[in-house]
C-alpha cells in the first residue's frame, strides 16, 4: 500500500474504512422503506378517510374515565410514532415505561404505559379496518380508540387494513 505523503498508514486505512462505510449507509438508506409502513402489518390511515361508527365523541362513551384513559394512550401514541420510524420497539417503550414509573414499573396503581400502547396498536388487538372501493374504510375493530385518537388530534392512525 502507498502511503500519502505526511499521513501514516493508521490513518489511510481509518479514512477508507470510513469511506466503505459511507457507501453502505448511503446504499441502506436508498434501498430502506419507512419502519412503520407494515409495523407488524399495520398501516398509518388518515383518520378523516375512516367512516364514521356509533362512537362519535365523548359523550357516547359508557365510562368517562375509559374515555380519558384512550385519549391518554392516544397521545403517548403520537409521541411514539417519531421512534417507530426509526426502528423503536418494545424494549425501547419498556425503557420509557421503567424511566417514567409507569406500565409493569408503576409504584402503586398500575398505569397504562408505552409498551401497553404499542401492544394496542400493534399487537393483536390492533385496529382493524375495511378498505372500501371509495378510498374510505369501515371499522372492523377499535371504533373507541379512534374516536380518542381524533380528539386527541391525531391525524392517522395505525391499522390493519383489508380488503
């Protein structure tokens, strides 16, 4: 290997080794698809795009505090949302859960925590929607945490979309 005038060979190889590693990265991030498009199947859907159910506003939930609770979890959603495209995932919410004292780290009452909001928009019991031939969709599964997620002022929300 020649080396440059004025620079060791440490040097030459720290500065190729780096530039390989540019070239990776550069290749990744051409070939990379958003993290949170298909997150365990699910799809962000614009809410205004969802028709409309029987659980509207507030007032048609039986419990106000069921009602707050959602509109909670909604926000800690959108603030999740910014981690998920870059590949957060229950770890990360559960480190979230342990630094805030809440979910399974909870002093005395338990309370709802991240990882439990990423188990509800993502895990099994994610929202389930019916794409229609119009562009909108029909509610399979989750008509209250949408009507939460709206008042919370989210704009979309993941789903399992089919159809």
């Amino acid at each position: 290997m020649r080396i440059e005038s004025g620079r060791n060979e440490s040097d030459v190889i720290k500065n190729r080794v780096e530039q390989v590693d540019a070239v990776k990265v550069e290749q990744r991030i051409r070939d990379a698809q958003p993290v949170n498009d298909n997150l365990n199947g699910t799809t962000n859907v614009p809410l205004d795009r969802i028709n409309p159910t029987d659980i509207q506003s507030a007032n048609d939930f039986k419990n106000p505090e069921q009602y707050a609770a959602l509109c909670r979890e909604a926000t800690m959603l959108d603030q999740m949302q910014p981690a998920l495209t870059q590949g957060a995932n229950v770890d990360t919410y559960d480190a979230w859960d342990k630094q805030n004292k809440i979910g399974h780290y909870s002093p005395n009452e338990y309370i709802r925590g991240y990882n439990d909001v990423y188990h509800s928009y993502y895990g099994d019991e994610k929202i389930a929607l019916e794409a229609k031939p119009n562009g909108t969709y029909d509610v399979i599964n989750g008509r209250h945490r949408i009507a939460a997620a709206r008042d919370a002022g989210l704009t979309t929300i993941p789903a399992f979309v089919q159809g």
